[in-house]
C-alpha cells in the first residue's frame, strides 16, 4: 500500500504556489500576503484532491497562528504602547465597539443573528498587523509620530481580539451559537467568570514566573553554543507554552503563544530568539494565509455582488470615515486622523482567525468568511490606494486657510505633546538598550584583539556567555582573599590593581579576575572602579567552558595570568621585610 503523502503535498504544493503568487504580487508591487491568500483559493479550487483534509491544514494553520501570535507578543513593548497610549487605548476601542455595532446593524438587514453581527462586526473592525507594519516599513515612517501611532493603534486593535478570542467560547452558547462538547450545565455568568479566573490565573502564572524561568532556560540553553537547540529551544517554548495552556487552563493558543512571546520579549535573549523562530514563523504563517483562501468560495463575486460591495464599503469608507472621526474628536490634527485611518483599512489575519471561530461555533454562517475573504484580499490589494486618497483628500482640505486652520493649525499642541511623549519613549528605549546591549561579533574583536583568533560563529558563542555588568567610580570589584565567582573583561573605564604594594591600572580591552579562576585558589588582589567602567562578565562555569572550547585562547589567557603571578612573586620578594 502506498503510503499517505498528503501531509507532504499540502506542504509542497502550499509552499510553491504561495510562492509562485507571492512573486506575481510583489512584481504587481502588492503585498505577498495578497499572492498567499490567492495560492489558496486557487488550491482550493483546482487541486484540493491533492492536499491534505482541510483539518490538517487546519492544523497546520494553526500553528501559523501560534506562531504568528508569538511574534507579536515577541514585539510587543508596553513603553512604546504607553507612549501613544493618549491617543489609541480610547481610540481602537470606540473605534471597534462603534465598528462592531455597525456590523451587527448590517447582519440585520441580510437577516443574520445577532451572534452572526457581532463576529461580523469585530471581523470587520480590525486590520491586519501584518500589512500595516509592512506598509508603515516601506514608507519609512516607523519613527514619526503618524507611523507609531498606527502601529500602536493596531497592537490595541490585537489585545482586544486576543481578549474577544479568549471570551468568545464563553459567551457562544448566550449568543445562540454551540460549543462542541457543550458547556451546558453552567450559567453564562459562571462560564464567562471561570473563564476570566482561568485567564487572569494563566496571566498571573506567566507573568510572575515567566520572567524567571524562561529566559534562564534560554541561558542554559545559549551556554552549550548550539545554534540548533537554541531555535528548537525557542519552539518548543512557544508551542509548549501554547499547547499547555490551553490543554490546563482552557485558554486559547493564541493566548498562551501570545504570553510566550512577551515574556521572552523582556530577556536580554529576545532578540535572537525573535531571529530564530522568524523563518519558521513566516513559513507557517505563509500555510496559515494558504489554508484561509483554501475556504474561499469565489463565487460569492457573482451570487452576491452586494453583500461583497458592502463589506468592501464597510472596510474602505465606514472604518476609515469612523477612525478619522475619533481620532479628530481627540482632539488631533487632520493629517494624523487620516493617516490612521488608511492604515486601517484593510481586515486581515485576526479577522480569519475570529470568522474561523465563529463558524466553528455555529455563530457565522460560512459565507461569511467568504464575504470576509473578498474583503480582505481586495481592501489589503487597495490599501495603496487608500494613502492616495488619503493625500488627495486631506491636501484638498488643508488647501483652504479656513480649513486648514480649524482642522490642522489648532490641533498642533496636542500633536506636539505627542511628539514629546514619542521622543520621551525612544530616549528611555536608548538608554535601556544600552544597559543591555552585547556587542557584536565584530565589536568583540574591536575591543578585545584577544579573540580575533575565532571564527565569528565562534565569536557569537563567546557573545552568548558574556554577561554585561556595571561599576561606579570607587567600587570594589574584587577583594583579595575572596572566593571567585567570574572574570571580567573591561570594555569601558579603567580599573585599580592592588597587589604587592603596587597598584597597576587596567583600561578597555584587559581583563582581570583570570588568575583565581585558573588556579582555583581565591583573589590574588584587591581591583576597584577609577571611573564609570562597563565590563563583560564570566561567570566561573563559562570561563571554564569558554576556556575549553578554545584552546588558543585559553593559552593566551593562561599566559597573561601566569606572567602577572610571576610578576607579583618578583614584586613580593623585592619587598622590605616587615619591620620589628
Ligand atoms: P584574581 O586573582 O582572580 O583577582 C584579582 C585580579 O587582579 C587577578 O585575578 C588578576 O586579574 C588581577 N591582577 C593580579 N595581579 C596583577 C598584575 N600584576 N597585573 C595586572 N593584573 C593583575
């Protein structure tokens, strides 16, 4: 019997279709998400016999979405949502209860449910994370105030569709939909206060613990300089965390993937964890865009051009007419209502993942992913278009000194007070990098010649053990006659060597603290701060480690340790004797 292959050909003719649309779109200068959405539907269409059942590219999306969800909560970063937070924390959310009630207003003129309305609405509320921070990118307006707003309304726009996911098996049987398995004998009010017991236990849980635990992990991991366990490190900490929460506290896995995320997001390690799980993020997202044009069901253009046009109307003027409308109401300039407003524009992944739930609650009716669907694939192909009209629109209006005046000129404080709180963000993001950054590989070298006998694989391995550490002017760092517990190489400041009567003064690129390390004995001296020193840091397990692994290296240190013990012998004998 030949074996199944399914699984395989899901994967193959998945990734080369999306493949081959994604560069069609890109040429068409459209977003790839467009050619992935596309290769779908034409698998959908034409080669379904070949793939996989639907519900393992279900699955197979699924962790997309797990994926997906770590990403964004790797990303996340409280200080810069606090920085806007004057302007989206209100705004996303008026924008998406306003939005939502316009959705359900909608599903009761085609006769749908209130449930129905209600996940129609929250679909159509939100854009996608996706196009917006690729758009934003390609602008080159991450640092302005227009583009951080928008990335920040959307990260509002995500936690309260995280929240909605969270809720939603709650809340489904109340809204006439039904819940596989059932949840029947409780109350709603018991359902939903469990539920948020659970999640705010599961949030407790990670958040207190997390931070402890996982970036040590990760540390462990980093210390036995493979490249390999630390990706696979990473993964099985986002699916673990994903797949366990949801199997011991019932919360969603794109919850427990989206807490993953944050919690590594604060280690020092973030950002090479973020660097290793990204291939396999976009690859499963890629399946994830795949699996969604795979329901879509093209003929809906023709069966039912207007419920598509009042989707579409819903998306491009609606929401955008809706957003401009708060964000003015906030008190804020014209040009800032309008870019957020095109930058919204568009419905995307979180849309699928809620219609996804909807329908698998019984609450949508499957024709609405694929008015959704349409909606999506054509808003995000228009979204271009969307900041031409934006241009067009809000330069007519300021063309008029009375306009101009009312709606721009007069709001400007409180767009200055924004930039303010902006630049107050990225100054104190500045500085706390600084306090955390690790050099590069090429830095290493820069500052301590000692390693430039490595490779920079190897280099990146030393990087990864090297532990940053701070001194004032004045302070000890070491006491003679103490136990050793690291070595320190100095890449800023300048240090005092006590030894033998003599006080020797160590700069940028030495190291000290070598010599107790090697001989296992304690401190041979006393060495203390001179003026504000930035040190890289070794702790004795690494050093030994370290030590081993380059055997070069260690000669060169065992040298330089040796020659300063020789040094103090020296210095020692030609000491006077003490006097009687
Ligand atoms: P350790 O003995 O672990 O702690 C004190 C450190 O001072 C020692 O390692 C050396 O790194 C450093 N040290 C001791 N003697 C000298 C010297 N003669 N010249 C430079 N550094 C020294």
């Amino acid at each position: 019997m030949p074996h199944d292959v399914s699984i395989i050909a899901t994967f193959a003719v998945g990734f080369v279709l999306a493949f081959v649309f994604a560069w069609i779109a890109t040429r068409l200068r459209l977003p790839p998400l467009v050619g992935y959405l596309v290769a779908g539907v034409v698998i959908g269409r034409f080669a379904a016999d070949m793939v996989a059942t639907a519900q393992i590219a279900g699955q197979l999306a699924d962790i997309g979405v797990i994926l997906l969800m770590f990403g964004v909560g790797l990303h996340f970063s409280i200080a810069d949502l606090m920085a806007v937070r004057r302007i989206v924390v209100v705004g996303a959310v008026v924008q998406i209860a306003i939005a939502t009630a316009l959705g359900i207003g909608l599903a009761k003129v085609w006769g749908w449910s209130v449930g129905a309305g209600l996940i129609l609405g929250l679909c159509l509320s939100v854009a996608s994370t996706v196009v917006v921070l690729k758009g934003v990118e390609e602008r080159n307006e991450m640092a302005t105030a227009n583009g951080r707003v928008s990335i920040g309304w959307l990260v509002v726009e995500d936690l309260t569709m995280v929240m909605v996911l969270v809720l939603l098996p709650a809340l489904a049987e109340a809204l006439g939909g039904k819940v596989p398995g059932g949840s029947g004998e409780h109350g709603l009010l018991v359902s939903l206060g469990l539920t948020l017991v659970k999640v705010a236990a599961f949030g407790a849980i990670v958040l207190v613990l997390g931070p402890r635990v996982l970036p040590w992990i990760l540390r462990q991991v980093a210390r036995t300089g493979s490249r390999e366990l630390f990706t696979l490190a990473v993964l099985a900490l986002s699916l673990g965390i994903a797949f366990g929460s949801a199997e011991l506290f019932g919360v969603s896995f794109a919850l427990g993937a989206f807490f993953a995320g944050v919690v590594l997001n604060e280690s020092d390690l973030s950002h090479k964890a973020a660097a290793n799980s990204l291939p396999l993020q976009d690859a499963f997202a890629v399946l994830f865009f795949v699996s969604v044009g795979m329901l879509f069901d093209p003929s809906i253009l023709w069966r039912e051009p207007l419920m598509v046009a009042a989707v579409l109307g819903f998306i491009l003027v609606a929401k955008a007419l809706n957003a401009t409308a708060i964000v003015m109401a906030m008190g804020f300039p014209l040009s800032t209502a309008t870019y957020v407003a095109a930058s919204i524009a568009q419905i995307g992944e979180f849309s699928f993942i809620l219609a996804g739930l909807g329908i698998g609650y019984a609450l949508l009716p499957p024709e609405g992913l694929s008015l959704l669907l349409a909606g999506s694939i054509i808003s995000i192909t228009v979204n271009q278009l969307a900041f031409a009209a934006r241009g067009a629109l809000t330069g007519g209006a300021l063309a008029r000194p009375g306009l101009k005046a009312a709606l721009e000129d007069s709001r400007a404080p409180a767009f200055a007070l924004l930039e303010q709180d902006l630049e107050n963000a990225r100054i104190a993001a500045e500085a706390k990098a600084a306090a955390h950054r690790t050099l590069s590989p090429e830095e290493l070298v820069e500052h301590f010649p000692m390693f430039a006998g490595l490779t920079p694989e190897q280099r990146e391995v030393v990087l990864l053990h090297l532990l940053p550490h701070t001194a004032q002017p004045g302070e000890r760092i070491i006491r003679r006659g103490d136990e050793a517990d690291a070595a320190y190489f100095i890449s800023s400041g300048e240090v005092e060597v006590s030894v033998a009567g003599k006080r020797i003064h160590l700069g940028a690129g030495s190291f000290f603290g070598e010599m107790a390390l090697i001989s296992g004995g304690t401190r041979s001296a006393d060495v203390t701060a001179l003026d504000y020193c930035k040190f890289l840091k070794l702790t004795t397990d690494d050093f030994a480690e370290i030590l081993r692994r380059y055997p070069g290296l260690r000669e060169e240190i065992v040298r330089q340790a040796d020659e300063r013990a020789r040094m103090n012998r020296e210095q020692e004998a030609a000491k006077p004797p003490p006097a009687r």
